[in-house]
C-alpha cells in the first residue's frame, strides 16, 4: 500500500518558490487551510497564482504577505467578522491581477478540469460586469459564443481549471489518501480538478476504517497526491464535526486585515514567529480555549455555554 | 392589530410572497427567517438551499453565515456547489432566490461587489453565488434598508441581474426569463411593472408615507394611483418569530 503521508514543512517545499499555481479550498470561515497557507508564507512563496471558489482568511492572509500576483474567485469575506481587507485593497490598488467570477462560474471550470472537458457551457455570467471585466481583461478563460445547437442563443463557454496543485482541509483520510469531507463539500470540484492535490486532515484513520464506509469517502486515494495529519489545521477556521471557530482571533484579524500596518503586526507576531501550526496554536489562544472549541457530536458545533462563552 | 418591529413586519412580507412546495435559496439573517417563518405557517413542504450544499436544514442556533454549521443542523443533504448552484438551481429547480447587496437599480439589477468614490472604488464582498441565483431563480426576492444610497437609477456594477435594462433586454441577452423581482425594504415592497419592468411600489408599509418613500429613494419609481399597505403580521406570526424562530432577537 502507497504511503502518502508526509510532513507539512516538507508539503510545502515541493510548492515552487515562484509563480506556483495553487488551489485553495476554504469557504468564509470554514475549513479554511490554514496550516498549509501560513506555512507557504513562513518558506516565503511568491508570485503566486491562487484560486478559490470563495475568498476567505487563507486568501486573504496570502495576498496580505505579498506572495500572490494573481487570483480568481468569485468574492469572499470572513461572514459576520468583516471583510477580506487585503484582498480588497489589493483590487482597489491594482497591485495583484484578480478575475472576478459567480460561485457557479468558477465551480464549473473546476468541473471541467476534473473531468478532463476542455471547457463548460453555461448561461450564467451573461449581463454581469464580472463577464465585462473579464473580456475586457481579455482573458482567455471566457468567451461567449453562439449556440451550436439553437439559432439566437448566446452561451457563456468557461475553460477549464487544472491547478498544478490543489489544497484542502478535511475531517479524515487515511494513509493511501482516501479522503472522508464531512458537511457540504464546495471545494469537491476544485479538489478533483488538480493536478497535484494535498489534503491536511485533522486525524489519519486507518484504511480499515475507510473499507467499513467507502460512502462516506469524497475523494477516491487515485485522485489524492499527498495526505498531512495537522489537528486544528483550519484553525481559527472551523471544521464541522471537530471544533467551532475562534472568534476572538477572527475578531482581531478582521481588524487589523483592513490596514497594512496592522495586518503586518498581525502576521509577524502571530504567523512569522511561530515556527509551525502548534506554535501558531499557542501563540494565538490557551489551551483551555482551544478544547472549548470542541462540538458536540450530535449537533457538529459546541452547545449550550461553551458555544455562548465563543460568540 | 399586534405590536411588531420593522424587521418583524419585513419578515413577514417576504413570508407571504412565498408558497408552498417552493425550492428556494437563502442566506442568513431576515430571508433565513421569511422563509422558516413560512414553512411553520403557510408552507410546510418549501425547501431550503444554501450555495455551498446543504439542503433542508432546521436550524436550531442562530450562527454568523451560512458557513457555519449552527445552521446545517438537521439537513437533510449535503452536497457540492456544483450540487447545488448547478443541479438544482441551474437546472431550473429553484423557484425563489434570495439576496442582498449594496444597491439595487431601478431595473432590479444588484451590486455586491464595489461601490464608486471620488478617487476610484470601494471593494465589498463580491459575487459568491448572488449572480448565478439572479442568473436562474425563477424569482428574486431582495430584502434591504431603504436608503437614497441603496436603491438607484444605475448601480456602480451589476453583480446579479435583474430585468437588466427593462422590457425584454434580460431575454434579450441570453438569460433565462424571470417571473417576478421583489425587493422588501424596511418602509415598502416594490416591484417592477409588466412591460418595462421599470421599478415601482407594490405596498407602503403601516404608518409610512409615500413622502417618506420618495425622499429615501434615489431611482425614480413608479406609483400605482392608489398604493396598497403591506398586510400587517398576525399575533400567530409575531408569536412564531418571538419565541420559536428567533427567540434570541438577533435579526427581529
């Protein structure tokens, strides 16, 4: 059997240096890769082409260390903590290159990548300044074009996305990479579409247990390239079945992301000077915090006082 | 006659325009309760969707976005956003979409995504699945504050279409055809005329003026000769929302 399990400093180096294409799969303020994005800023990344169905904290914390030059998503925020700041800005400065898409929009070209189409037709984005933008941009991953099965009928045709590398955050796999995502799986599309997909679990389950439920698994080991065990990897992200967000961290970064000052205090006292994910765990809450954040298991999230005590 | 919030009132506005055995997309906040509110009076059998794949949830907890899991509880499905955005609502399954944003032009067209300054732009939150819900809901339901600001002739960007450029332009282009565009504010509904599709009011709300409407409206509107009033809540209703669906008043 295949081992695929390996180290996340050691993940992280075989991302190149410079201008690497990368995937990243978290939504808002949900299994958001974490571990996996500090650490591409702590080995300096640069240049980076990053894509994502949703803009979220991992984004964010990239395009704010300066390691991004390009990104396409369909918009993103930190929901009811605030705004993706250094995303922003960076639009509104101009300083990275951003194609803006619908949620469906880019899903489908994931879509595509993951089944070997060249490219998808579809209706949405017509009459949108998304799709204005994007042909002015003249970007070569959109055209519309006229139906070649009905007369009059204009069609949005997205090209597919194959990322050189893919990263997520899920509940379990196991050694050969079998992946189990629990809740909605948003980032399914952009998993399978990658040509070199890494997923960060909170725990390695053994392939026993996968063989006990082969429903239960999203991402077929075929399709996984490498597997990091890294518990509380999304945090303070959270991750349904596991642990709840932290909201005193996502309070504070939503603070200082709307200011570059800030946003560099943030990352060098938080990010830069720890030297791995449980550094950065212990740098930013206690352990007494970090086990509040636990669910229930009937319910996917912390109940009564411990999910009041993190509102 | 109960006593009620405008929250309370907008709620339940945009509950009544909803039926039965509906599928409908939602965010969080008050088109989250419209639509619970719904299914516990006149519409038992609606479906709920969320972009990100998560079907029929009851929720129990009240949570900070759709991406948190205090509102999957109870679903009955969990999929992908290709499962959702695309099997359900691109192929046509979605009756009523919800949404929200920035400005609302007098054409139904939304903008979430940037609003213009004097040296440039200011960047918001973006697109998610807003332009694909307005690109295939059947019909799109709007619920925001009324403010000069907010409801205009022309957005800074069209994120999600509504009639586009009025009368038939939405078809025009391409787009699949919208039944109806509603936009439920805190002092009326308004909606959009037959054959221009040119913004108009619907309902004023209880006790507010059509002075009041005019001088909180930046687009020019047009008005019926004799606006109806939005049907107040009822004591069942206001009762549901105070101690059942939000009985922490977070969002009434």
């Amino acid at each position: 059997m295949s081992n695929k399990v390996i180290e996340l400093t050691e993940a992280v180096r075989e991302i190149p240096q410079d201008g690497a294409e990368v995937a990243l799969g978290g939504f808002a303020i949900i299994r958001n890769p974490i571990a996996f994005a500090n650490e591409m800023i702590r080995q300096k990344k640069k240049n980076l082409k990053l894509y994502a169905v949703l803009g979220s904290m991992d984004t964010d914390l990239l395009v704010g260390a300066n390691c991004v030059s390009f990104l396409a998503y369909s918009g993103g925020s930190l929901d009811r903590f605030g705004r993706l700041g250094r995303i922003n800005e960076s639009i509104e400065r101009n300083t990275i290159e951003v194609e803006e898409y619908s949620g469906l929009s880019i899903s489908l070209r994931f879509l595509a990548g993951s089944l070997g189409m060249p490219f998808v037709p579809t209706k949405t984005l017509l009459g949108t300044d998304m799709l204005n933008n994007l042909q002015n941009k003249k970007s070569d991953a959109i055209k519309v074009i006229d139906s070649p099965f009905s007369d009059n009928d204009k069609i949005v045709a997205l090209k597919a996305i194959n990322p050189d590398f893919a990263v997520i955050h899920a509940q379990m796999a196991d050694e050969k990479g079998n992946v189990i995502i629990e809740g909605p799986r948003w980032d399914l599309e952009l998993a399978l579409s990658a040509k070199k997909l890494f997923v960060t679990v909170e725990k390695i389950v053994s392939n026993k247990y996968i063989k006990k439920y082969p429903e239960k698994v999203s991402i077929p080991s075929i399709s996984t390239y490498k597997v990091i065990e890294v518990p509380y990897g999304a945090f303070p992200s959270s991750v349904y079945n596991c642990y709840d967000y932290y909201s005193k961290l996502l309070k504070e970064y939503a603070k200082a992301n709307m200011d570059a000052f800030q946003f560099n205090k943030f990352l060098q006292k938080y990010i830069l000077n720890s030297k791995d994910h449980s550094d950065f765990l212990l740098k930013t809450c206690t352990l007494d915090e970090l086990l509040n954040l636990k669910v229930d298991p009937h319910y996917g999230y912390p109940i009564g006082l411990r999910g009041k005590q993190n509102e | 006659m109960s006593k009620y919030t405008t929250n309370e009132l907008m709620a339940v506005a945009a509950s009544h325009l909803l039926q039965d055995k509906q599928n409908v997309v939602v965010g969080i906040g008050l088109p989250q309760i419209a639509t619970i509110l719904a299914q516990n009076t006149h519409a038992p059998n609606l479906s709920i969707i969320y972009e990100h794949g998560v079907v029929n949830p009851q929720p129990i907890d009240m949570g900070v976005g759709i991406a948190d899991p205090r509102l999957w509880y109870q679903a009955d499905y969990f999929t992908s956003f290709v499962g959702a955005l695309g099997c359900l609502l691109q192929k046509g399954l979605v009756d009523v979409g919800f949404l929200g944003g920035l400005q609302v032009d007098q054409y139904g067209n939304l903008n979430s995504t940037l609003v213009k300054t004097d040296n440039g732009f200011k960047h918001y939150t973006g697109s998610g699945g807003a332009g694909d819900i307005a690109t295939y809901s059947k019909n799109i339901f709007v619920m925001m504050r009324h403010e000069k600001r907010k409801i205009v002739d022309t957005v800074d960007f069209i994120t999600s279409v509504g009639y586009y450029k009025g009368k038939t332009s939405r078809e025009d282009i391409g787009l699949p055809a919208c039944n109806s565009v509603k936009i439920i504010t805190n002092l009326c509904v308004l909606g959009f005329s037959k054959a221009d599709k040119k913004i108009q009011i619907d309902s004023i709300h209880p006790g507010v003026s059509l002075e009041e409407v005019k001088e909180n409206t930046g687009a020019s509107f047009l008005i019926p000769v004799k606006p109806r009033v939005t049907e107040e809540p009822s004591k069942e209703e206001i009762e549901l929302l105070e101690n059942q669906i939000d009985p922490d008043h977070q969002y009434i």
